[in-house]
C-alpha cells in the first residue's frame, strides 16, 4: 500500500482541529500520527486501516497533554459548538464522523467505544445540526475547507525525518506473547521427545512386552530350577546362550522355574521367582534395544511391577517383581552397582 503523504497528513489535520480547535496542537498531532503511520505502514491492508489506526494515536495522545484553548484557526466557530460532546473521546469520535463517512463499528472499534455511546452522541449532534438547519454533507463540506497551509506544507516537507516511538503497544506485546510461546512449545516439545527416548521409559515398554510373552505362552515349557542366578550360566549354555556373566547384584537371587521362548527373532531365558512374585529375564542386549549407548543399569515401574535392568557383556539381565520398590530394593542390595 502507499504510505501515508501531504493527503493523509490533511485528513489528520482535520480531524486533529476537530477534536482541539487549536491550529497549533493539532497540527504538531497530525505530524507525529503521519510520521508513526508511515512508519508502521506495512502492518495494514488498506490506508483506511492506517488512517484509523493513527486517528486513534491523536486521541490518545490528546487524552495525556493538557487542555489547551482553541485558538479559532481556520475552524468554523459554529462547528466548535455544533460538535461538541460530552466526553473528550465522543469529541473524536463525532469528529471522525465528519471527516470521513466512515462505519459506526469502525470508530467505535478504533476509538474503544461503546456503540450505543456513540450513537446517542451522533444523534445529539445531529439535533443541533437541525436546530441550527445546516446538514450533515454541509458540515462535510466545511471540515473539506481545512486544508494545510504553504508554511504548514513547507515544514512537512523540510522538516526532518522525526524519531518514531517504540512503544510496546498490544500488537507488539502479542507478537512477543507469540514468539515465546512457540519457543517454549518448541523446548516442550524437545524435553517430551528426551523424555520418550530415555532409558526408563523405553524400558518400560520392553517390561510390558515382556511380560505379555510371558503371560501369553504355555506353563508347560517350565522346568524346575531350584537354585540361584548366580548358577543360570550352565542351564543358559545348555539352551544356546553362551558366555553369560551375571551381574553382581542379581547373583543371589532365588529362582524356581526355568524356560526359553522366541522374542524379537531370538532367545529369552526367562526365571521364575515365588518369593516375591517375579521374573529374571535373560536375553541379547540389541533384542532390548540396550546394546551401544544404552548398556550400563537402571530401574522402571509399570503398574503393580516393579523392574530393573542391567548389562553384562552382550547380555541383558531383566527383573520385575510384582511388588514395590522397597521389595526391588532388598532384593537388589547384595550387590556393589548401584541402580
């Protein structure tokens, strides 16, 4: 869109003069609203947005100087009582009204108006207007008849470029608002995604696979095996896992039964324990997801189970008992390695 030019500056003029009566203020108004205007240009669709827009900065801006007396420069004094209204921001929302034939829902928006205020506002005026038996094109007609003076026109044109104001008004506040909710979405979304990938929760996914293979095949493939963890190696050789090492802290372990099932193309060795209720899992690492950076130890929980993980050599060793952490903790604490 063009920015804002002599024409733009004119119309603010108008309705700057409208709303004080003084030449003086309103034109040092009208400048600064076109210098902001232009330089806030880009954020609006049309010039009808602009012009809005920075009607909206000379009332404000008019709400925060002082009272200043009219000065009777080029302002029709009729207009000075025709227009009155009896609250500053009515004054510009009725001066609005005769500059430009512009929405009722428009100034009230721009102005932060209540519809219902402004109306009986224009409607007063306009009994005055009758009273007086002028029209509302003839008032239009006389606001057209402000124009910039030469001087005025060589000042805008010579003057220079004015400092426009970084104010944190609700559009930039909004635009921040924006950008750091999507940065927090962002580091949110990386932390759920650390999360996710973390030892304890993708073991907690394998503890779950585990023991849906083991409540899924046959007691029948179970043999007795009275004796401890730390006695698995043999039995685990004779079944075709080879060069098992048992970790420390599971070595003493007491375990009744014992079996292998299928799991991910390869061997599970899988223990039972009656005292608690559980089970020692053994199996190749990589089957777990636990070989390269994942090997070393940990814990997991899973409803009423209680796990604990670690790795030995190509080997992992699985527990999860059917009891709580304490349990988990008695049983793992003949070891040195810390869970």
């Amino acid at each position: 869109m063009d920015v804002p030019g002599p024409d733009f500056t004119e119309d603010l003029l108008r309705f700057a003069l409208l709303r004080t009566g003084n030449r003086r203020v309103a034109f040092e108004l009208a400048q600064r609203a076109s210098a902001e205007g232009e330089a806030n240009a880009g954020q609006w669709r049309t010039r009808r947005h602009l012009f809005l827009w920075a009607a909206r900065f000379v009332a404000d801006r008019m709400e925060s100087l002082p009272p200043c007396l009219p000065d009777g420069g080029d302002l029709p004094p009729e207009l000075n009582s025709l227009l009155r209204a009896p609250s500053p921001r009515l004054r510009s929302a009725v001066a609005l009204h005769c500059v430009a034939e512009f929405k009722l829902a428009e100034i009230s928006q721009a102005l932060r108006l209540r519809p219902r205020e402004m109306r009986a506002a224009l409607a007063e005026v306009r009994q005055r207007m009758t009273l007086a038996g002028v029209s509302e094109a003839q008032i239009r007609g006389k606001v057209r008849l402000i124009v910039l003076s030469a001087d005025e026109r060589h000042l805008l044109e010579n003057a220079p470029s004015l400092k426009v104001e970084r104010r944190f008004g609700a559009e930039r506040a909004l635009g921040v608002a924006a950008v750091c909710l999507g940065v927090f979405m962002f580091l949110g979304w990386v932390v759920w995604e650390r999360w996710r990938e973390s030892d304890p929760v993708q073991m907690r996914a394998q503890m779950q696979r585990l023991l849906e293979v083991s409540g899924a095949s046959e007691p029948a493939g179970l043999e007795k095996f009275d004796g401890s963890a730390g006695e698995t190696p043999d039995w685990l050789f004779l079944h075709g896992l080879e060069g098992v090492e048992v970790p420390e802290n599971f070595v003493s372990l007491k375990l009744a039964s014992a079996r292998v099932l299928d799991f991910n193309g390869g061997k599970l060795a899988q223990f039972t324990m009656e005292s608690p209720q559980g089970l020692l899992m053994v199996a190749p690492a990589d089957s777990l997801g636990l070989g390269g950076e994942r090997a070393g130890v940990g814990r997991t929980t899973l409803g009423e189970w209680s796990g604990a993980w670690a790795v030995a050599g190509p080997y992992a060793f699985f527990l999860a008992v059917r009891d709580s952490e304490v349990e988990l903790d008695r049983l793992l604490k003949g070891g040195t390695t810390r869970f």
